[in-house]
C-alpha cells in the first residue's frame, strides 16, 4: 500500500513538473477533487505540499475553499428541490414552518454535526435549502465548520506524518498523506462492522 502510494505521488509530480503545471492549476485540480472525494483532495493537499509543489497556505484554501463550495451547492441543491410537485405536497406550510423554526434554533450544531458525522452533511444540508433557512447564517456556519474541520486534519496528518516520516523513513508526501487515507478507509469499516453487530441477535 505504502509503495503504491508512493508510486502513485511519484507520478502525479512527474506529470505536473512535465506539464509545468503552476501553483494556481494545481489548486483549481484540488478544488475540484473536493467534489468527488474529499479525503482524496485532503490528502493530495497534503502531499502536494510536503514536495513543495504548492505552498501550504495555497493548498489548504484550495481544499478548504472546494469543500465549502460543495456544501453551498447541497444547499442550492435542496432550494431548488422545491420546484417539484410531489416534494410540495409532502411538505405543508405548517409542517415546514415548524421544522424551519426548529433547524434554524439549532443550525450551529446541526452544521457542525453534520460536518464531522459521516452521512449526516447531504441530509442537513440539502434540508437547509428546502426549508429555506437564512443563507448568510448557513453559509457563515459552513465556512466556519469547514475551515476548522479542513485546519485539524491538516495539523492531524502534518503532526502524525512527521512522526512516522523520522520513525519509518518514509517519505514525507507519503507519510503526511497516510493518517488521512487510513481515516478515510477506517470510517465505512467501522460503520460496517457497527451495522453487523446491531443486527446480530444478542
């Protein structure tokens, strides 16, 4: 795992040092990844700075400023939702003032939930856009939530990454890449395992 990690590091700086791929091509490439994998984007993050292709301050707003925009776009994805027929008739004007009511009261928590839960992020979020909760608080909450969750995993594989560069000699775009993407695999297993057991017979 670790040498195909490596491998795989190897090859993407050939192909941007050959491409000659500036900072600011390999931050709109990190943004975007957030899209599709987030914990992807977090660890080429990571990596991509420890080998010095993009600064630390570069990287960390690319990511930080991609994950943000996919929450934004859940939200825009649940405001525009409530075009169709068979959602309005689900959702009566009592029942929507009261659950709006009630996720406003609470959106500082439920967005910081949401961020840190896996699964939670798509339910909240796109809920927030069909109840039409305020956009500037929502969006205040996403960004705050955002930059310290992106700003902990960072120091998280910075500090861990380091540690096991000196202890292992592994390199340091794999090293600092690694906690993330044991992170990343260790969440659907524990899930799993979670679901076997509650359906076991006790």
């Amino acid at each position: 795992m670790l040498s195909a990690l490596h491998d795989m590091l190897g090859a993407v700086r050939a192909i941007l040092e050959h491409g000659m791929a500036s900072p600011w091509v390999i931050a709109l490439v990190l943004a975007a990844t957030t899209l599709l994998l987030e914990d992807l984007a977090i660890a080429a993050g990571v990596a991509l700075a420890a080998q010095g292709m993009i600064s630390w301050e570069l990287s960390f707003a690319a990511v930080a400023g991609g994950i943000a925009l996919g929450d934004l776009g859940l939200y825009a994805m649940g405001a525009g939702s409530r075009r169709l027929p068979w959602l309005r008739r689900r959702l009566p004007p009592a029942r929507q003032q009261w659950a709006r009511d009630q996720l406003v009261r609470r959106l500082g928590s439920a967005v910081l939930l949401a961020r840190v839960i896996p699964g939670l992020r798509l339910v909240t979020y796109t809920a927030c856009g069909v109840l039409r909760v305020p956009l500037a608080p929502f969006c205040a909450w996403v960004v705050a939530a955002v930059l310290l969750w992106t700003a902990s995993l960072y120091a998280l594989s910075l500090a861990i990454g380091r540690a096991l560069a000196e202890t292992l000699g592994l390199p340091m775009a794999v090293a600092v890449a690694l906690p993330i993407l044991v992170l990343a695999a260790a969440v659907p297993l524990v899930r799993a395992l979670h679901s076997r057991l509650r359906r076991e017979p006790t």
